[in-house]
C-alpha cells in the first residue's frame, strides 16, 4: 500500500472515533424519563474531543505542563539507564557462569512474577514521595525485560561463530569484546522499545500512586476532583510523550542495527 | 615423538590411534570413531571422504584442537596438540562470520587479535579480500553478501592469518554446483602460491580427487575407519574443469566409488538408526 493511501486510512480512524465521541457527547439520543435529556457519552463521564484538546492546549500554552513532563521524563530515563546496566551487567554475568545462574534460577522468576505495582508503596516508604521512589519502580520493570534479553542473546551466540573466533585466536577477554558484547547488545537494542516504554510505566504508576509532580500526578489530581477533561488531556500527553521517545528510540536504534538483516523489498 | 618418518620431514598433522566416542544421555558410549591414524604431510593437499554422519569432521576438529580425542594423540608438526591449534586455519561448513562486523573487519579481526595495528590489519584485509575477488564489497555486512561470497571473506578471513594449516569442513557444502566449482578453483589456486598442509572433509567424491593429492576413504559410523587411502597422481596445477574428463580421473573415480559404495549404502541402510543416536 502507498504510504499516502496508508496515511490516510490511519488518520481516518482518529477522525471517526473523534466524531463518533464529539456526536454522542453532545447530541442527546432523546428526553429521558425525568424529562433531562439523554446521552450515550454524558459528558460528565466522558468530556468531549474539544474540550480535551482545548485542555491540552492550554497546558502547554500556560507553560504548567513543562515542570511535569520533565520529572516524568528525568525518572524514566532514570530507570532506564540503572535498569538497563544492572540488567546488562547481571546478565551476562549469569550467562558466562551457569552455577550463579542455576543458584539464583527460582529466585529471578519469583521477583519477575510479583507484579511491579505492590512494590509502590513500599518504595515509598523507603524512599520518599520525591522522584526515586518512581525510579527504582521503574528500574525493577527495565531491569528484568534486559536482564532476559542480555542472558539470552550471550547464551544464545552461535556456537560456530564461537568456534571461528576461537580458532582466530580470540582469547577469553577478546571474545567478549567482539563476540558476546555485540551479540547482547543487539537483544538490548530489540528490546529497547519495550525496556523504555516500561521505564515510562513504572514512573507513571509511581507518581499516580502518590507523589507531588510528574503526568500520573496530573491525571491522578484531575481524577481526584472529577475533572474528565483533565483525565482525558492528562492521557494524551502522555500518549504524545511515549510517541515521541519512541521516536527517539528508533532514530537511536537505527545506526547501531545496521548489520542486521532487514526485509528486503522489490522496488518497481 | 618428533623423529622424522623415514627420513621425510615431520608430518604436519599427525593424528595417532584416535578414537572418539560420546556418553549418551541415559548411560551408555557411542562410539562414533575407531582408532585411526591421519597422517598430512606438509605441503599436501588431503581429503577425507566419506559417507554423512561418518565422523570426518570430528576427525578435523580433534585437528583443530576444538575437540579432545577419547584416546590417543594429535600431533601437530611433531609437537603434541594441547588447546586449541594456533597454527591451523579452519574454514567452516555453516557461516561463521560475525554479523556484526563488515567483510573487512571480519577479515582483520584475526590480525588484530595478535597484535597487528588496526591500520595494517584493514589494509592486509583488504588486499586479499582482493585476492578472494571481493575488492569492492569490504564494507558490506554478512548479510548483504551471498553466499558463495560470504565463504570467499571466510577463505579471506583464516588466509590472511596465513596457518601453516587449512582446516576445511566440507566448505563449499552448502553452495550451488557452479558455485562450488568457482570457489574449488579459487581454492586451488590460492593453495598453488603458497602449498600449506591441507585436510579437507567433503562427501563430494569427485570435489576430493579434483582438489588433492591423496584421497582417505573413511565408512560409514558407529565405529568408523579409514577403509581406503588413494594417492592422487593427476598432474599440478590442474584445472578443475579440465581434469575431470582425463582418463585417469575416472579410473580413480572407480576404484574409490567401489570402496565408498557400500558404506554409503550402510549409511542409508542405518539412517533411522543413526538419527536416533545423534537426537
């Protein structure tokens, strides 16, 4: 399909569901029973369109947004970066001596099976209703997905290619270098997507939970004095915010990946 | 253990009464190769024939120092073999390539490994890069590359180490026919400049009496062997295309298929078998 005609069709979509809730939001269906007329999405419940992105755009033209999205933003990248080492790090250490890792085996899948959300509360016991409590909630979700990837990926190498580098005469510190670092790095960078979109989850749920700044603050305040239109604008920056760090993320990903096999297409 | 055989030079690999045999999951031994003597001068092209799953390439990995034997000794220029050995290049039958790193790098990396400045690593990259016809597709990744010219950067990358011995794994297995024929002159004559010691595994009849000077039949495992062991007197440098339409290259042609037949036969007749042993 042409990229046009694919645009299009994506935009279309946003265009009837946007539609769709501003008719029904204010056109009433017909009078009720106590003689108040009826809506399918009462605005109390759901806003409308227009509402949200004049709400939006007020946020950003009064500038009150900034202050949040730059704590959201420095607690996921936060999370990300000590996630992403300490997964790193254990990772391969688990990977190169199979005793550590069959020791610490059950006790890897018992933390990865808690979900991440009971932990809120006691990260804000322990570490304060400031900014690191969301960090170490969302380093708690990065590290495990790298940490599996980087385990993976150098258990994973081929065995021939190991066998080649050896007979080129790799010794044990040049093989890590140039057979198992590369090959870990590129499951880090597969799975980047979603180690970065979950640095964002563990730092919204954290500030939703309870803190003093940050977009799941926003959204939990709104929520708190049943303003739908805050809710509302509140979820489309955070929408707009993960679109673009994910941006960032491919426009990252992309010279690093280069030698990797892509699908190739016949051109016309 | 380094005297001279009958006053020749010492062989450059020298495998002594080696077997191998596996433990199999559940108790019991596979014995995969019966104790058997190779021996490769230096300077001599020699291919190791036999029927799939026989245990030619176990033999060239004991060689290689990737694998210990189960019993007896590997020699290698009369010294005995303990690691890996540093004096072997070995071309692979699966890509062996790092993905991750251009032709080019691919091919330097085995200098840089031992010291070789990165600058003079990519220029003798590059030159025999040349050499394997690749000059202008240093910069590509393995992936951008075909397969026949994948191999040529494996043949770059153990050359340009320049191993006193060619290991070979059935190199040229994988390609198509006019591939494989391309890539067996190539070989041929880059080993003319220079005449290393060669073992080369193949289950390719006539691909080992175009390529070498002597041809060893192994048959078909459990408890393989080398049944047969044929000089190859057809003239040097040859011309692969040409030489297999001399009279001589079919009377050898015969003589080895008679010895190899039944063992391939056995092979088939053993197939089931055999997979189970090896799953």
């Amino acid at each position: 399909m042409s990229r046009p005609k694919l645009l299009f069709l994506q935009v279309m979509v946003a265009v009837v569901v946007l539609v769709f809730w501003h008719v029904f939001s204010t056109v009433p269906l017909g009078t009720g029973s106590d003689g108040k007329p009826y809506y399918l999405l009462p605005q109390f419940f759901f806003s409308t369109p227009l509402k949200v992105i004049e709400r939006v755009f007020l946020m950003f033209w009064e500038g009150t947004v900034y202050k949040h999205l730059m704590i959201t933003l420095t607690e996921a990248v936060l999370a990300f970066v000590i996630g992403a080492t300490a997964g790193v790090l254990i990772g391969f250490w688990f990977a190169r001596k199979p005793l550590v890792a069959a020791v610490f085996d059950p006790y890897v899948k018992m933390m990865n099976a808690l979900p991440r959300v009971v932990l809120a509360p006691i990260f804000a016991l322990w570490f304060g209703l400031g900014i690191w409590s969301k960090v170490w909630l969302g380093v708690t979700l990065v590290f495990f997905i790298v940490f599996f990837n980087v385990y993976q990926g150098v258990r994973e190498v081929s065995p021939v290619v190991l066998s080649n580098a050896r007979m080129l005469g790799m010794n044990e510190r040049q093989l890590l270098r140039h057979v198992y670092w590369p090959a870990a790095l590129s499951w880090v960078f597969s799975s980047l997507h979603t180690s970065v979109g979950f640095a964002v989850v563990g730092a919204v749920v954290g500030e939703y939970l309870g803190s003093s700044a940050g977009l799941g603050y926003l959204i939990h305040q709104a929520e708190g004095v049943f303003d739908v239109t805050g809710v509302f604008a509140g979820m489309v920056i955070l929408m707009i915010f993960v679109m673009v760090i994910d941006f960032c993320v491919t426009l990252i990903e992309k010279p690093l990946l280069v030698w990797r096999p892509t699908e190739t297409r016949t051109v016309q | 253990m380094t005297q001279p055989m009958n006053g020749a030079a010492v062989p450059a690999v020298q495998l002594n009464s080696v077997s191998v045999a596996y433990g199999l999951t559940g108790g019991g031994r596979y014995e995969a190769v019966q104790p058997v003597d190779v021996q490769v001068a230096d300077g001599e092209f020699v291919a190791v024939l036999g029927p799939t799953g026989c245990g030619k390439s176990t033999l060239l990995n004991i060689a290689a120092g990737l694998m210990p034997p189960s019993s007896g000794e590997s020699l290698i220029f009369g010294q005995r073999l303990q690691g890996l050995n540093t004096q072997a290049g070995y071309l692979f039958q699966q890509d062996a390539l790092m993905p991750w790193k251009t032709a080019r790098d691919n091919v330097a990396i085995g200098l840089e490994v031992r010291g070789t400045g990165r600058r003079d690593a990519l220029g003798a990259a590059d030159r025999i890069l040349a050499r394997v016809g690749l000059a202008s597709f240093g910069d590509r990744y393995p992936h951008q590359l075909s397969g026949g010219q994948k191999k040529r950067v494996a043949l770059a990358q153990v050359l340009v180490r320049e191993p006193k011995i060619l290991l070979m794994d059935e190199p040229f297995g994988p390609l198509d026919a006019q591939t494989r024929l391309i890539m067996s002159e190539l070989l041929l004559d880059l080993w003319q400049a220079d005449r290393k010691a060669v073992m080369f595994v193949t289950h390719d009849l006539d691909e080992a009496i175009a390529l070498s000077d002597r041809v060893l039949v192994m048959s078909a495992g459990p408890r393989a062997s080398i049944i047969g062991d044929f000089p190859i007197p057809l003239a040097r440098p040859r011309d692969i295309a040409e030489v297999r339409s001399e009279p001589e290259f079919h009377r050898l042609h015969a003589a080895i298929w008679n010895t190899l037949r039944d063992e391939v036969r056995k092979t088939y007749g053993l197939s089931n078998a055999a997979k189970e042993i090896r799953a």
